[in-house]
C-alpha cells in the first residue's frame, strides 16, 4: 500500500487475505504498528525506497499494489490535481517493477477534465 497512512487500507488487506500474506505499506508518516504488516518511512518519490523494497523482499512480485496517496492539498485545484495524479503516475512505475504480471493495481487519483490522459 503505497501512501498508506493511518493503515486503514493495510487492515482491511489483512482481513481480506490469507494468514501469511506479505502486507507492505510504504509513507513518510509513520503508522502504529500493526502485527504481521511490514512498515517502510519512506518516500514514494524517491528511487531508493524501490531499492530498499527488491533489498527486503528480493524474489518477491506483489499481487496488488495500491495507492491512496494524496498531496498536501491548497487553494490552486490545478495544482493539486496535477500533484495527485503524479503520486498516481509514480505508483505505476511501482507496478512495472514489483508487480507480478496477474496482479491488479488499484490507485486514486482526482476527478479533472484532464482525467482522460491517464485513462486508457
């Protein structure tokens, strides 16, 4: 789970999968712990959190990768749906990496007349 703060996501991905899944949330805010879920600080915009995911977890192709990201938001809409389809652009490149070739994607991203583009 890509920009998984607070971890709601990865608690419902642990109900929702067997009991030794490999659950992985990534952010730069830090979540409380919670049992059998690994936790990186990391950035998602950044190279090295990728490094630091193959270093971990070097064999291992995920089955979903999802991304709930969200850019701090302002007052310029333009700006922020430009940033919020970026983290989900970025989340792409996590899938073209990490990304088993049956596994899904699920991302968020704001509504734009613009949406189109990242449609296909």
């Amino acid at each position: 789970d890509l920009c998984c703060a607070p971890g709601g996501w990865l608690q419902i991905c642990k109900k929702k999968t067997h009991f030794d899944a490999l659950i992985l949330g990534i952010d730069i805010v830090k979540i409380l712990i919670i049992k059998n879920i690994y936790f990186f600080k990391k950035n998602i915009l950044y190279n090295k959190t990728i490094k630091s995911i193959r270093i971990n977890f070097p064999f291992i192709l995920f089955e979903t990768i999802l991304n709930d990201g969200s850019p701090n938001l302002g007052t310029n809409k333009i700006l922020d749906y430009y940033n919020q389809n970026r983290l989900a652009f970025i989340s792409l490149k996590y899938c073209i990496l990490l990304l088993s070739t049956t596994g899904n994607f699920v991302t968020k991203f704001f509504y734009s007349e613009r949406i189109h583009s990242f449609l296909y």
